[in-house]
C-alpha cells in the first residue's frame, strides 16, 4: 500500500464565477435540446431519442445546481460578514463579554 501514499500535500481547491458556470452549462444543455428537437423523428427512427432527454434531463439538474450554487454562495458571504462582524465587535471593549 505503500506506493499509494500521497508524496505531497494536495493543493487547495480553486475558486472562480461558480454561480456564472453553471448557469452557463445549463443553458447550454436547454440549448442543445432545443436544436435536437426539430429531428425528433430522424432519433425516434435510430434509436437514439437518448440524446434529447440526455439533454433535458441536464438541463434540469443543472437548474437545481443554479440554485445549490447561488444558496453556497450567499452562506459563504454570510457568514465571512458574521466572522467580520464578530471581529470587530470582540475588539470593542468590556461589554462584548457579557
């Protein structure tokens, strides 16, 4: 097991518009559908209607991670505004304590 063993720390995980990317991929995915949907019958024919709900069925789990994404957002600027708020007021004097 001993060469399964990480060598080095792992990097900390980057942070970018998470919010804009997966409304962008979203779109994308309701895109995608739409432009497929016109060929409906030419799928039906081949077997692969897949395609399309493959890409409906994207789009909605990306509308759920829209709003997983934006709700991860507005706790993390919550609570970097509690901590911040929390700083200052400790800093205050003798009635923070109490």
């Amino acid at each position: 097991m001993e060469k399964w063993t990480p060598k080095h720390e792992a990097p900390e995980p980057l942070e970018g518009p998470v919010v804009a990317t997966i409304t962008g991929g979203t779109i994308l995915w309701f895109v995608l559908f739409l432009v497929q949907l016109p060929f409906y019958g030419w799928y039906d024919d081949h077997g692969h209607t897949w395609w399309l709900w493959c890409c409906l069925t994207g789009g909605g789990l990306g509308l759920i991670g829209v709003w997983y994404v934006r709700a991860r957002d507005a706790a993390i600027k919550r609570d970097a505004a509690e901590r911040a708020g929390a700083g200052s007021a400790g800093a205050g004097g003798a009635d923070a304590g109490r």
